[in-house]
C-alpha cells in the first residue's frame, strides 16, 4: 500500500514532464490531483479533488495562501481554452505544503 506521499511523489513526477513537454492540461490535472490527495488526508473524506478544492477555499481554518491556490487549481478553462493558472504546480505544492505540515 502507498502512502500518501508516494502518491503525490508520483504526480509529481508526472507534472515535471508534463512541464517539460510544455503540457500545460497534463500539467494542470496532475497538479489538481497533488493537492487533492493532500486534502483527502486534511478532511479524511471524498475523492472527488475538485469538491475539496472548493472545499478548502471556504474553510475558515485553511490559510489565506492555500485558500487562493485551491481556487486557482479548481477554476475552470475559459471559453478560448485558456486557464487562469499561471503556476499549477506552485498552487498544488502550497497545498501539499500546508497540510503536510
């Protein structure tokens, strides 16, 4: 069995290349399911990463920094399938980050 760690180790991973190959839609769910699967272990609940992205944004108890990258990384692509996100990977670490600790 893997941890958690392991898990967000691996998509880490696979966002690295996704950034090297210039993969911006890899890039950008490999990062939502970094810092979903650290927030599965903060709330001990659902699997659905996008809910405890918007989860987290509204909770009183998260920071004001991880608030924010949890509402980056759960926006959606706007009408000329470009993203609001402009550092995937640093949102999804900070979250990573905050429940880490």
């Amino acid at each position: 069995m893997t941890s958690w760690n392991d898990e967000i180790a691996a998509e880490l991973l696979h966002a690295q290349w996704a950034a090297k190959e210039q993969n911006d839609g890899r890039l950008r769910t490999c990062a939502r399911r970094m810092a979903g699967i650290a927030l599965m272990q903060y709330y001990r609940n659902t699997k659905d990463f996008v809910a405890l992205l918007r989860l987290a944004m509204h909770d009183a108890g998260v920071p004001e920094e991880v608030k924010l990258a949890a509402e980056r990384l759960q926006s959606r692509m706007r009408p000329d399938f470009s993203s609001a996100l402009t550092d995937p990977l640093g949102d999804a670490l900070t979250v990573v980050e905050f429940v880490d600790e």
